[in-house]
C-alpha cells in the first residue's frame, strides 16, 4: 500500500476554476486560478503559469493541494504569487501541426490576457510544469527567452538529444 500524499495543513485562499473560451485551442478549457490565503483576490500578485502532465487536468489542481502548497509557502517566506493554469493537449504543449489546436499559444498569449482580466500582474510571470508541462515550461522558456522570469521543472518528460537540451544555454537568465 502507497502512503497517502502529504498535503499541507494550510488554508486555501481564493480558489477558481471556470470554463473560458479559447481561440489558440478552438475550444473550451478550464481555468484554474489559485490566490495565497490572506492575499484577498490576488489583485496586482504576480502569476505562476502551471503545465499539467498527462495525467492531469486543472480540475485536479485543487485536490493534488497545490493551493494550500502554496499558502504553505508564503507563509514559510516564499513571494506571494497567483497559480494560474489550463487544460493543455493530451502529450504536448506544442502547437499540433494537423489541427488548429495550439496550447502553446495559448499560454503564450490568452493565459497573460485571463490573468491581466482577473487583477493579476500578468507582466510579471514564471511556469511550473511536471512531466510534460516540465518539457513544456523548459520549452517555451528556451524558445520565447524574456516571457518567464523563472522555470521551474519537477520530473520533466524530457531525454538527451531533446531540443531542451541542446537549448539548455538559452535558459541563462530565467
């Protein structure tokens, strides 16, 4: 038998997840949004763009206790920032070329566009990523340099000889 996952015992803040339109994907996906408790509605709080795996949807982000992690980590000293993240493809963050369907765009221009909508800073911005949205995060960092101030990548679904790693320099600065 597995332990139970370890979830903080922190309050959650402002906590959403909304159906929202989007062109780049041609479809409805959900938004998840994650305000620190005590930070009201997280208006002018810079954002945290999260990329889910495979395995994973925004509706998952609340119960995985991502927004009491994250209270956790206010409190523990960390800068208060807003999670903000939505339904990406099922293997990739990257545009497929068969279909009008591009999740890549859609963090590169609709997710800053919701968040700015919604009170938060949307010019000030990091990812988060696991598995594929770890590769995803690496990704659009390496490619689009400037659009996040910091990656972060928790076991990324990436091998040698993938262009995050024949790109890696391309992260100096992030």
């Amino acid at each position: 038998r597995r332990p139970d996952p370890f979830i903080p015992d922190a309050p959650e803040g402002v906590v959403t997840l909304e159906t929202v339109h989007s062109a780049a994907r041609n479809r409805d996906v959900d938004l998840f949004t994650a305000v620190p408790h005590g930070y009201g509605e997280g208006a002018g709080l810079p954002i945290c763009i999260v990329l889910h795996g495979a395995t994973a949807r925004p509706k998952d982000f609340q119960p995985f206790g991502l927004p009491r992690f994250l209270t956790a980590a206010v409190r523990r000293g960390a800068p208060p920032v807003v999670l903000i993240g939505a339904d990406g493809d099922l293997l990739t963050w990257e545009p497929d070329p068969g279909s009008s369907d591009d999740p890549q765009l859609m963090v590169l221009e609709e997710l800053p566009q919701w968040a700015g909508e919604r009170g938060f800073d949307a010019g000030r911005r990091a990812g988060w990523g696991w598995s594929m949205g770890g590769f995803g995060v690496l990704h659009i960092a390496e490619v689009h340099p400037g659009f996040l101030r910091g990656a972060a990548a928790f076991s990324p679904a990436v091998t040698p000889g993938d262009d995050v790693f024949d790109s890696i320099a391309r992260l100096a600065g992030t």
